[in-house]
C-alpha cells in the first residue's frame, strides 16, 4: 500500500512566511519536482533557499514600485 503525504499550502509574503514553509517541506518538495523528468536537475538545500529568498526580494521590490506608480 502506497503511503499518502500530507502537503500544506503555505502563502510566503514574508522571510519568517517562507522559513516556515521550508520547515513544512518546501525544499525537499523543489528537490524531488526537478529531480524528475524532463528536467533531471539536482538543487542542494542552499540552492533552493537561496531561489526562494531571492524571489522574495524582487517580489517585495515589484510590490513597491507598482505601489509608486
């Protein structure tokens, strides 16, 4: 029998909003996406982290600056 997993859906608008959905699993979920066909790619913990931080910095940015125009 095939055991089911349990996903929790987690809005990251902010750093601790992201933090927590890392604990929830969010990396190990990016990891085993990409590790599949087609795109066969290996992302390290760091890796992934570092993406989604990112994300969140230009997400925050482009949030602003439509908030200016």
């Amino acid at each position: 029998m095939e055991e089911r997993q349990v996903m929790h859906i987690v809005r990251a608008n902010t750093l601790q909003d992201l933090d927590e959905a890392f604990s929830c699993g969010l990396i190990k979920l990016y990891q085993d996406i990409f590790a599949d066909q087609p795109y066969e790619e290996y992302f390290s913990n760091d890796d992934v982290i570092s993406m989604f931080y990112s994300y969140l910095r230009v997400k925050s940015r482009t949030r602003f600056f439509s908030l200016l125009t």
